[in-house]
C-alpha cells in the first residue's frame, strides 16, 4: 500500500467533518480546522500519488501527511481525554491512530 491511498480518504474525511461540524453546531473553528487540514491533506496525497506515477518518491509529501496526522492526533486527543466525547475527537484521533 501506498501512502495516498490513505492519505486522500483520510483528508476527504477530515474535510467533511469539519463542514459537519460546522452545518452541525455551527462551529467556525470547526469548518477551519476540517477544512484546513483536509485540504492539506489531500494535497500531500495527491502530490504523493503524482510523484509515485513519475516513480519517484515525495518525502516533502510524506513529511506533510505525517505533520498534518500527527497533530490531528494530537489535537483531537487532548480535546477526547478533556471532554471524553466519542464525536468528533475520540473518532479523528482513533481514525488516525489505527491508519
């Protein structure tokens, strides 16, 4: 497996929870954290998914992918042990831990 493959669904994910959440409780930092690290998201994959077409590798695009993960994680697990609220925060960071 390569690193788009989970890449671009995880930030297809991540952008439409942010969009949910923010339709859902109308939560600004919602829709800017969503839609933010999605598309960052999907642009380490598809950049990743360009490069591997080329046959060659993307570090800048793994390094990206990993950053935007790692802090996702990071992020929504604090926010999950603070509230201990399965949605969104518990799933994102379990999401990302399992991926």
């Amino acid at each position: 497996m390569h690193d788009f493959c989970f890449t671009i669904p995880y930030g297809l994910l991540v952008l439409v929870g942010g969009v949910a959440g923010y339709l859902r409780k109308g939560s600004i930092t919602s829709l800017a954290g969503g839609v933010g690290a999605g598309i960052v998201l999907l642009l380490a994959g598809f950049v990743s998914l360009k490069a591997f077409e080329k046959r060659r590798n993307s570090f800048f695009s793994l390094i990206l992918e990993t950053a935007c993960a790692l802090a996702l994680t990071y992020v929504m697990g604090q926010r999950y042990l603070q509230t201990s609220k399965i949605m969104p925060a518990g799933l994102v960071a379990l999401i990302r831990f399992f991926l």
